[in-house]
C-alpha cells in the first residue's frame, strides 16, 4: 500500500489532510479546510458549497455529521438565531 507523504513541519502536520484523489498518488497533502453549516429560520442547513439539508432532530453534529457528504471538509456548524437574524446564526459548533 502506498504511504501518504509526510509534513515537512509543524504548520503543515497540523494544516493538512489528503484530498480524496491524492491519496495514496505521491502528491502532496491539501490544506484543510471546514464546510459552513448556517441553520435558517426554518431549520434548514445550508453548506458553504452550495448545498441543503434537512434534520429533523438537532443538526448536522447531533446526527453524526462530521464531514460534509458534499465536499468531505469537515463540518463547522452555525446555529440560527432569534435574536440575531440580520447577522445570521449566533453559535458556532466546530469539531
């Protein structure tokens, strides 16, 4: 099986993961990044890249999403609001 190449440093062993097709290709790792989940005021989520999706109980983390199903970066979640509609959500839940 082929090895993932290894960081040359410390910011890149704490910043980087493999992309889905570089894996086991040799190339070096990408950066990592998190896909933003914005619940709604109807309870619907939204990602950073474009997509939805609907809970019907707690949201993405509550139902074991830790990686976004679209675009496979992790997940950093933002709860709507009341009090905070203009701005949107006001809590962020990130893993």
């Amino acid at each position: 099986m082929n090895e993932l190449p290894k960081p040359e440093n410390d910011a890149e062993k704490s910043a980087t993961v493999p992309g889905p097709q570089q894996r086991g290709s040799g190339l070096s790792a990408v950066p990592c990044s998190r896909c933003e989940w914005r619940e709604d005021d109807d309870g619907n989520w939204w990602t950073e890249c474009d997509r939805a999706f609907t809970f019907y109980v707690s949201g993405p983390h509550g139902n074991g999403f830790e990686f976004c199903p679209y675009c496979g970066k992790p997940i950093e979640s933002k709860v709507f609001s009341e009090n905070d509609q203009t701005e949107g959500p006001a809590t962020t839940r990130s893993r």
